[in-house]
C-alpha cells in the first residue's frame, strides 16, 4: 500500500525535527534555521497540495477576466496579440497544470507589457488601469489566504481558510 501525500509530508517533518534537528550542534544555527524554514514550507505544502491545480486555475481564469476588462481600452497597438491570447487562455486544458502555469507566464507577461506601456511609451487607459485595480485587489485575497500558512501576514486572522477561499 502505497502512503498517502499527507502521511508522506508528515513522516518527512517527524524526521526533521526529531532525527536531523537533534543531531546538529549548538554552533550549527543557520542549518537550524534551514531545517526550521523547511518544516514550514513541508506544512504549508500539506495544506495547500489538495487545491494547487484548482487555485491556480482559478488565477488563471481571474487573469483571462482581467485581460478580457482591459481589451475595450487598451491601446490599439495590443488589441489583436490580446485577443489571441485570451482565446488561447480559453482553451488551456485546466486538469493540466503545466498548461494553465505556462498559459499564466505568457497571458501575465502580455498584461505586464500593456500596463508599462512599452517603458512608458504608450498610457494606460483608465478603464484599464480600474480592471487591474480590481483585479489585484481580489487576486491578493486568493493569495495572501494561500500563504497564510507563513504566519506573516499582519491581518492574517481576518483571512478565510484555503477551502472557503476556494468555495468563493
């Protein structure tokens, strides 16, 4: 029988901390600090794993609506490449995760580019400029939940848990 993720994830924090922690000396604290750092990123890791293909979906798809506000005003010069490439959004495969990473690197490249305007050369229209407003400011929600887990977040107690964040 093969272990689940969770009891994989598990096992390799027990060992951590009461195998690798133990048998480092009082003068090894960056390894510490390292070990201690890995031990987060592995719990983190474990509540996150179950909803990595649906969250990043989600941005991606949060991502196609942005593209999609911002097309009306963009300027003309991006309206063909941006309609190609919210097309091509449309049709990433969202099961495959690869696909909706790579459709993310590209389609967020495409809007970096729109909204520094070519180093400035080209303005940004109000429209859209209040598309990414808003786009950011729900997109921060979905990941400032998603790394929560960090404990860094100042409001973090005022953030909903990952399964609600995704129900939303």
């Amino acid at each position: 029988m093969l272990p689940s993720i969770d009891l994989r994830i598990a096992n390799i924090v027990k060992s951590l901390e009461q195998v690798v922690l133990p048998a480092l000396g009082p003068r090894e604290r960056l390894a510490k600090d390292q070990i201690g750092l890995c031990i987060g990123h592995l719990r983190m890791i474990g509540e996150q794993w179950r909803w990595a293909a649906a969250f990043e979906g989600g941005s991606f798809d949060a991502m196609v609506a942005l593209a999609e506000a911002m097309r009306p005003s963009v300027d003309p010069f991006y309206v063909e490449e941006l309609g190609a490439a919210i097309e091509a959004g449309k049709a990433v495969d969202k099961r495959d995760l690869a696909a909706v990473e790579h459709g993310i690197l590209v389609l967020g490249g495409l809007i970096d580019r729109i909204i520094l305007g070519e180093d400035g050369k080209v303005e940004l229209a109000p429209a859209a400029r209040d598309a990414v407003l808003a786009y950011g400011a729900a997109q921060s929600i979905r990941e400032r939940t998603w790394f929560a887990a960090t404990g860094l977040d100042p409001d973090g107690q005022d953030l909903p848990d990952i399964p609600a964040m995704m129900a939303s």
